[in-house]
C-alpha cells in the first residue's frame, strides 16, 4: 500500500478513498464539521500531492535508534530520502499547508525529535571541551536523519503563520524542545538554537514563557546540578534578547542581571561558556552603566580561590566591564578593582599575573585607577615591589618593572611615600617577629628550668609495690 500511495500512477480511486477516510477522521475530531475539503476553491496544493505529503509523513514517523543491529540500513536510507522530499515540498514557494498537513506534520517532527538522550559520556559533571575540540563519543548516530528534520521545522516556523501553528506548536512542545538542549551533540544544538531563537522572535506570545523557562534551565544549573551541555547556546539566545531591550530596562531584566547572570560566574564548567556570558552582561552594562557597580561587585564576589583558567577569564571581563561603566562609578569602584587586580599581580601563576600586568595598559583603567590615586597607589605599589622581590618569572618581573615605571612618572612623590610606608611596615613587622621570637624562646626557657613534677597516680604505682611484696 505504502508503495502504490507514493507512485505517480497510483490508482485515483484509492486515492481519494483514502482521502475521504482522513476528511471523514477529521470531521469527527471537529465536531462533524469539515473543515477543509480539497475541492474547495481555496485548497493550497492538489490533491495528489495533498496524499503524497500524507503518505511521505506517515513513512516518515518509522524511528530508528541507529543502535540496534536488528535495524535495516536500507529502510533507514529511504526514510532520509523521503525526509529530503518533504524538505524540497517545503521549500516550495507556494500558499500556506492546509491544518489537515500541518498536524500529521508537527506530530512526526515531535516523534523524531523528542527521544531520551544517552547517558553523559564524560566523566565528570563539567564539559572541558573547547570550541574547537570535538569527541566522536559525544556525536548523535541519528544526526542524519535529525539534521533534516530540524530543517524542516525551521521552514515550518517561518513559513507558518503563528497563530495558526499556535495550536500545535504548544507549550508542551517548547519544553520538549528546550530540553534537547542537553545533548551533546554540538551540532544538533547550533540547529536547535537556530530554530528555538526563531520561535521565539514570531511567535510573541509566548516569549514570556520561554524567558521564564531558560531563567529555570539556568538556576537548576547554577545551584543544583552544574551539569548542562547547552548553556552557552541559550547564553546566545539571551544576548539576542537582551540586545532588544529597551531603555530604561525593566526591573524583571535587572533581576534577570542579577540573580542568573552574575551568579553564572560561580559555576565550575564558566571557562566553557565564559564567551556568551560575558556578551549578555556587557549588553546590560551598555545599556545601563549604573549597573556596572552590581555587575563588578557580583564578579568579585565569585572570585575563584585556586582556578588560574577562570581568574584570566574574569580578568578580561573586568577590563571589558571598566571600558562600559559611567565614570561617576570609578570613584567607588576603583579601589576594589585595584585591590582584585594588584592580588592577581602576585600570582604565582604566571597567566594570571602577566594578565593582571597587561591591564595596565588599558587607558580607561589608569584612567579609573587615577581618580582613586591616594587609595589605589599604596595597595598597587606594594603588589609592584613584591613581585620585583620575590616572584620567580623573569617575564613577569620585567612586566613588573614597565608597570613600576609607569605609576613612577604619574606620580613621583606619591611612589616615593608609598615606598616609606612599606618600608616602615616591614621594619614593624620586622620587629613583631622579634617579640614573637623572644616571647618562645622565654616560655622555653621558663619549661626548661621548672622541677620534674611526678603525679599521683604514678607515686602511688611506685610505693604501693614494696608493701604488697613484704606481705606476700
């Protein structure tokens, strides 16, 4: 049967009798009410072509986990090909499907689409795989076959008329979709972000929901699971959103800003999507700079304590952050940055501290840096003089050393000063190791000289012996 619906020379008698059974499905579904009839004067394709889409859909629903040896290849490559004809069919330019297509249609989409994924093949929760580093362990076998069916829910998307499509492309399905984000296939979720951006952009109504939804996706990640491999895809959705925004922002996207956003930061797998997280925070502080103070504190805030990766990734983003922030802020802010960076400085870890030195040529941070000067200057310099001491890396010394020059000829008299005050620490610290030093070495002393004290339990022990011997 399959084949005589698919050839051209079908018999139009089974034709339209199959036909009628589906009109006669419908018009139960409906309430006895038909609601399109392919005679009509109004239908947008023919009626051989409206039974072939059918029978193409109905093939197209077979599913194959591409896993089992049971599986025939050949079936599987017919089911590609007749996937690559309802793509061509939907490319058309032509007048909008009829809803008797567009149901059997979106049902196989969700049927192919919508599977359980496979167990993680890492090891540990976080994906350390770097754009350009790809594993044939995390790559889907179906991808042939999904490929194709997410371009033909793309051409549905933007062919369709949301309203119309509203009634099958539900919030049900959203979430199903959403979900898909997991896998860990990089290519399926370039082609779902593709598709689920553009929902989002026709279908108006229900961005609301799907903000809500990716806010949910992110909190989970954060502070439950930290395991999620499409983060940086939705980052990418939302920094399209964000650069949308009006101004004055909304207090529900400041929020977003501050309780999903900046909490990002924290994650253990940040390094992975550092990239887009840095965009849609950069948009809130182009479009506001009053919140570059809540941004940079928050940034702070999840300073990491022993990860050098994520400390030069929050290094850039800070002096990224410093080029957007109204310079009313350098005042309140300078001394924190400073204080951050100047720790980073004397790093032993080489990265973060030739990157800690390399914000020293940045113009808007000596700019922020100098607004600060009495404050700044004194934390700065004794960071400098530490590393010209102390720090193993000859490349970081002589960074050091062009950094030192530099804060010299802004202020020769502030540098010298500063220099006393150090000097002047050290002699007390010095002097503190002295007391300190001499207080052990009195409480030594003092132990030493005092009597051997012999308890009572082991002078009993001694004299109780001799008398229980004479009485034996």
């Amino acid at each position: 049967m399959g084949v005589l619906r698919n050839s051209p020379k079908a018999s139009p008698i089974k034709k339209s009798a199959t036909l009628q059974h589906l009109f006669d499905l419908e018009a139960n579904n409906s309430n006895g009410t038909k609601i399109y009839s392919p005679k009509s004067s109004k239908q947008s394709i023919t009626e051989s072509e409206y039974g072939e889409i059918l029978s193409i859909i109905s093939h197209c629903c077979s599913i194959f986990t591409f896993t089992d040896p049971l599986e025939s290849p050949s079936e599987q490559d017919v089911k590609r090909l007749k996937l690559f004809q309802l793509l061509s069919f939907m490319k058309k330019p032509k007048k909008p499907l009829p809803e008797e297509i567009i149901r059997p249609l979106v049902s196989m989409l969700s049927a192919n689409l919508f599977r359980p994924l496979p167990p993680s093949a890492k090891r540990t929760v976080v994906c350390e795989l770097t754009e350009d580093e790809d594993l044939v362990s995390t790559l889907s076998p179906a991808w042939p076959h999904l490929q194709v069916v997410y371009d033909i829910l793309l051409r549905l998307v933007l062919s369709i008329d949301p309203k119309v499509l509203r009634g099958y492309v539900d919030e049900r399905f959203l979430v199903n979709l959403l979900s898909l984000f997991q896998t860990e296939d990089r290519r399926e979720r370039d082609n779902l972000k593709n598709v689920y951006h553009r929902i989002y952009s026709k279908f108006t109504f229900y961005r609301a929901i799907m903000r809500k939804s990716m806010k949910d996706v992110f909190l989970h990640y954060v502070f439950e699971s930290e395991k999620h491999s499409g983060i940086g895809e939705l980052l990418e959705i939302w920094g399209s959103i964000i650069n949308g925004f009006t101004v004055p922002l909304k207090e529900e996207h400041k929020l977003f800003l501050m309780r999903v956003l900046i909490p990002l930061h924290k994650a253990k797998g940040m390094p992975v999507y550092h990239r887009q997280l840095a965009y849609c925070v950069n948009q809130f502080v182009q479009k506001e700079p009053m919140l570059g103070g809540t941004v940079v504190r928050g940034i702070l805030k999840y300073w990491p304590a022993t990860n050098c990766q994520k400390e030069v990734l929050l290094i850039d983003e800070l002096e990224e952050l410093v080029e957007n922030i109204d310079p009313d802020h350098y005042r309140k802010l300078a001394l924190p940055i400073c204080t951050q960076i100047s720790r980073c400085l004397n790093s032993l870890n080489s990265q973060v501290a030739e990157r800690a030195l390399y914000v020293w040529n940045n113009e808007q941070f000596v700019k922020m840096a100098s607004s600060m000067m009495e404050e700044v200057f004194p934390v700065v310099i004794e960071s400098v003089e530490k590393n010209l001491k102390w720090h193993w890396s000859k490349s970081v010394k002589q960074l050091t050393e062009n950094v030192k020059t530099m804060i010299e000829e802004m202020d020769p008299n502030l540098y010298d000063k500063c220099l006393e005050e150090i000097a002047h620490k050290e002699y007390l610290a010095g002097q503190e190791d002295i007391k300190r030093k001499e207080n052990w070495e009195r409480l030594e002393l003092a132990i030493w000289q005092q009597p051997k004290i012999i308890s009572s339990s082991s002078h009993k022990n001694v004299y109780m012996s001799p008398i229980n011997e004479q009485r034996i």
